[in-house]
C-alpha cells in the first residue's frame, strides 16, 4: 500500500491528472459547498474545467465552447490576501487540442489551426470596448498563485468596462470585507460561484456578450450547514447589482437560463425561505 501512495502521488506531482474533466465534482470537488456543484446543463458543449496552474486546482470553471465563455466559476475564499495583480492571460489548451497537456498555457503553446476554435483568445477583445471580466476575481483570491490562475479566459467574459471597474469592483470588494468580518472569524468555510448569462451580441462574431454577471456566497459551519448565504445580480453596465437571497437568485436565474430550476448551492446546505403568513 506504501508503495502504492508513493507511485500515485507522483503521478499527481507530475501533471497526470488531466484538467478538462468528465466530473469536476470527482477531481476538484473541494470547491464546492457540500461537494455538489451548480446545475450542469446537458450537452457536449459544456466542458467542466478543474483550473489547474503548474499542477495546481486553485478553482472551478463550467465552460461553454459555443459561447466562448464560462458559465461559472466556484472557488472559496480564505481571506483578503492583497495579491499583485500581472497581466500573462492563459488560456486552456485542452479545449482545442486533445493531446494538449493539463495545465492551462499561453496561446502560443496551442497549434494555430486549433487555437480559438472553443474557447476566446485575447485577440477577440482587442479594441472591442470590452473587459476581460473575471468570474473568480483576483481580490478574493487564496493566494498570489491563485492570482494569477485567475488569469486564464476561461474564467473571463466581456464586461462593460464601466462596471468591470465600478460597481462589480466595489462589490466584490465588499464581499471580502463581509466575509472576512461574518464568516471567517466563527471558522466557517466560505465557498464562491460567480457566473454570467448569455446575451444577444457578440465580440467579432465569436465571443458572447453576457446580459449579466451574477455572484453568490454560502458560509457552512461544522455541521455542513449554510448559515450565512447571499447572492447578487447586475446588467452588465454599471449599475448597482440587486442583493437578494440566494432562493430568489435561483428563479432569476432559472428564467434568464431558461430551465426549469438553476441550483447555485446544494439544496441540504441552503435550506428554502419560509414565507411570511
């Protein structure tokens, strides 16, 4: 049995595990609240990214290679780090390449016939008026590795740079702030999912421009249970995004994905609002 832990966690070191996987719920499952991921739509377009920097999971990502953009990104927060921002964007190999390897890489490392062909490149924002908007930003990040592992496309979407750098920017930070005083100091374990819904226009006929970015946090306590929860929503301008419980986010968003129900936490975590007689 030794020798078989020492010959596995090789493996793991060496960059065995692959990054685009088949159950992100099985590989990277940590950054979950209670382990269970939000809705997963049928689809062979839908691909589930563990986001893996240098044979390191450092978050989650749903990713639609039809839109070019991710559905959400789920990560946990341990605290505000005050990481250093860089600007090396990646992007994921596997999504063009098969044979590509784990980690996610510059544009350059994927052959250029394939490169782009499910996934957005840098290029497409390039004079589009556009951010790169991070699902999991940099300020709630865990550490400056998971800083930069922010920076891959995947994880990103066009975002009015007005609310990129205004509203959405004051929220997260504010959500840190909260976190840090609510939940961080009773121990809880904090988990994250950011996400965005698809719009109507595109970024040079390739990338989706989302009609919103949502964000929600749940804080579960020993027992596994979600004592602390919110979600937020905004049109992707600047604007005030609405807060509102985390119940409500689910129909909003329900309706703006049109399915029957859009589960952002797992159910036995968050229980349902009882309404008022």
């Amino acid at each position: 049995m030794t020798l078989f832990l020492h010959v596995l966690m090789l493996f793991l070191l060496s960059g065995g595990s692959a990054r685009v996987v088949p159950d992100f719920e099985q590989e990277c499952g940590q950054f979950f609240a209670g382990g269970k991921s939000p809705t997963r739509f049928t689809g062979s377009k839908y691909k589930q990214i563990c986001q893996n920097l240098n044979n390191l999971y450092y978050y989650a990502t749903y990713y639609d290679t039809y839109n070019r953009i991710p559905v959400y990104s789920a990560y946990k927060f341990e605290g505000i780090m005050d990481c250093t921002r860089q600007n090396n964007w990646y992007i994921e190999p596997q999504l063009d390449d098969d044979k590509a390897g784990p980690s996610m890489a510059s544009e350059g490392s994927v052959d250029i016939k394939l490169r782009g062909n499910h996934q957005a490149l840098n290029g497409d924002y390039v004079k589009s008026g556009y951010h790169r908007g991070h699902l999991a930003p940099v300020y709630q990040a865990q550490s400056q590795s998971c800083s930069d592992a922010t920076f891959t496309l995947t994880n990103a979407a066009p975002q009015d740079p007005s609310f990129n750098s205004g509203q959405w920017k004051v929220l997260e930070r504010n959500i840190a702030k909260a976190l840090s005083e609510q939940c961080l100091p009773k121990k809880y374990s904090v988990y994250i999912v950011t996400g965005v819904t698809p719009g109507t226009s595109k970024l040079k006929n390739r990338v989706n421009v989302p009609s919103y970015f949502w964000t929600a946090y749940c804080c579960l306590d020993q027992n596994n249970k979600c004592q602390i929860s919110r979600g937020f929503i905004g049109e992707n301008k600047n604007i005030t995004p609405r807060n509102i419980n985390v119940n409500d986010l689910k129909k909003v968003l329900a309706k703006l994905y049109k399915v029957t129900s859009f589960e952002v936490f797992d159910s036995s975590t968050v229980p349902p609002i009882k309404q008022k007689k």
